[in-house]
C-alpha cells in the first residue's frame, strides 16, 4: 500500500438503517455514525471525498424501493476526491490525484456480456452505494480499475454530476438513436435530464421537455430547449426519439404517444412505477421502440466524460454540506431540486 501520509483511523458515513419515507415526520432512514476506516486491499483506492451527487437512485435506496444489498449501506455514487492510499497492484492513481468513483463498481470480466463490451449487463456487477458504500461520507474505498482520472480545474461539485447523471444520460441519449437533426423529447428534467438536454443540443439537436415543475421548464428554456411543457401536454411536433428520466410508469404510453414513426423511447431510470397497459396500434405500431437503459460500462463513462469536456455542459448546482445529506435527500423527495443537489465537504 502507498500513502505519503498517516490514515486516520475511522470516518464517519451516513448510513440507511430502516429504509422508509424520506422527509415525512419521525425519524428519516438515514442516520450519522462513525466506522473503523479500512486501508485499501488490491487494485483499491481510499478517498477522500471533496464532493457527492445526490442520485434519486439514493432516494430509491433509502426508501426501500431498491432493496438493500449492504447493512447499513451508505449511498452515493458520484464522488470526486482525493486519493489518500493505494493497495497493491493499483494503476493509473497515485495519492493526491482526483478521482470520480461512479456507480458501475465492479463486474466479473469474464462472462459472455463482459466480454461482448456489455459489461453493464453483467450478472455479476455491483454498484457503489448499494452493493459497496457510497460517498455520503468523509471517505470510501473504490476498485481503481472502474474510477476515473478526473481534471484538476473544475470545481467537485461541478463535476460530481458527471459521474451518473450524466454517464447515464450519455448512455440514454445513445440508446435513443436520435437521428441527426432530429426532436428529442425528454420527461422530467432533474439532474441526469439538463445535462442530457445540452449533450443533444451541442450535437446539433432540437429539444423538447415535459416536466410538472415551473421551474425546471423554465431552466429547460434558458438552456435552449425549443418547448418545455406539461408531462402530459402533447409536444409541438412529433417527437423522433425521447427518453424518459421521471420513474413514473404511465408517462410510458404518453411519450410512445408523442413519438414519430420508427422513434424509440429510452427509459433512463433503476426504477420505475407499473406502466400501464399498452395498445398495440396507439403506442407501438409503425415501428415505435421501448427500450431500458442499464448502468453503464467504463466505456460510457470514458466516452461522456470526453465528450463533456468538449461541450462544456452547465451544472445547475443546489449545493448541501454533507453533514445535510438528509436534508437534501428530503428535497429532491419533495422536487425541491432545480438542476441537481451535490453533498460538499465541509
């Protein structure tokens, strides 16, 4: 293990000790406490931690619509920080660098989808802040080989969002096939959704977005989107592809609805209420796509990550300081959040 310093000896961590209601009366599920701090084992980094986006797939967690694969489990899934220590066999990270620990945590690298390059598939994976804790903590440990080299310019919780809300749009946007040019249709437009919105419109896109929050249309219209509307309001022309962020199962048949012939619509989300049943001819007739999006590979990641780099997308930051991850968790339960909330070390 290489450190050029003593590790401390313990952390403290939020930790998800009864999922439940987030922001309701009582006691929520999420509960400060202090651990014993590991050094890292092979091909592991400690971090510490600088910033954390805050994912509704932590709020999935918290609640129990996920269900716990860790005791005690801390979330969050993307964390910038510093390298404090590197077990052995670890390349690509020495300590002080930046480093992005992002969801994808691990996969087997050996079965049929690893090896196809659909590592995200694989049935092996797991996932930080579900399988592995997360980053709503003052430090975490992380599989070196699936955390990113990040740069040293922006500031942490500009690029924390990077690490899933926009991997994860990356990887919706592609599953989507907007043809050049096209209409892209997007619902609900929280954290992965505006920065999604400025990767279609730097590649020359039009978009449209449909959200029930005044003040996410607003920023949809400031960021240059051609219409922002209702969820349920039909768009101003037919849409060539759209990608749903909004885990609400019966906007499913409403964007197939809004859909040209031969759109495809991506569903960007880990979880998502029932969709209601589907009438053949209405939603799906005239070669009209549904289609999941699951995680994502390294490959993604690395790809956005360039990309982004390029098109310089804005992050719309509500900033938290990490001792107030339930408080920001409350507030994207309550829709709260314009843009995207990111947890700050203090």
């Amino acid at each position: 293990m290489s450190s050029t310093q003593p590790l401390p000896a313990e952390t403290w961590a939020w930790a998800v000790e009864r999922p439940g209601p987030v922001g309701g009366p009582g006691p929520g599920p999420l509960v400060r406490e202090r651990r014993p701090l590991d050094a890292p084992g092979p091909q592991e980094v400690l971090v510490e931690v600088e910033a954390c986006g805050v994912c509704r797939t932590d709020l999935h967690l918290a609640e129990g619509d996920l269900s716990p694969r860790l005791a005690r489990c801390t979330p969050g899934h993307e964390v910038v920080g510093r390298v404090l220590a590197a077990g052995a066999g670890v390349e690509g990270f020495a300590v002080g660098d930046r480093a992005g620990v992002a969801w994808l945590a691990r996969t087997c690298g050996s079965c049929g989808y690893c090896r196809s390059g659909r590592e995200n598939l694989c049935p092996a994976s797991r996932y930080t802040g579900w399988d592995r804790h997360g980053g709503y903590a003052g430090h975490l440990t992380a599989d070196a080989r699936f955390a990113y080299r990040l740069p040293e310019g922006p500031p942490a919780e500009e690029l924390a969002p990077l690490l899933c809300a926009g991997i994860i749009g990356y990887r919706a946007l592609e599953r989507a096939e907007l043809p050049a040019g096209g209409l892209l249709g997007i619902y609900g437009f929280g954290a992965s959704a505006h920065l999604t919105a400025q990767l279609a419109l730097a590649r020359g896109a039009r978009v449209a977005v449909f959200t029930r929050a005044a003040a996410a249309r607003r920023l949809a219209l400031d960021l240059g989107a051609d219409f922002a509307g209702d969820s349920y309001d039909p768009p101003p022309q037919p849409l060539d592809a759209a990608i749903l962020f909004a885990p609400v199962g019966e906007l499913v048949p409403v964007a197939l609805t809004a859909l040209d012939r031969g759109g495809t619509l991506a569903v960007a989300g880990i979880h998502l209420t029932d969709i209601p049943a589907l009438n053949y001819q209405r939603h799906l007739f005239q070669e009209r796509t549904l289609r999941s999006v699951t995680a994502n590979t390294r490959a993604d990641g690395l790809a956005f990550l360039a990309e982004a780099a390029r098109a310089r997308p804005v992050v719309h930051v509500s900033r938290y300081p990490l001792r107030r991850a339930d408080a920001a968790l409350a507030d994207l339960a309550a829709d709260r959040v314009t843009g995207v909330a990111v947890l700050v070390a203090e």
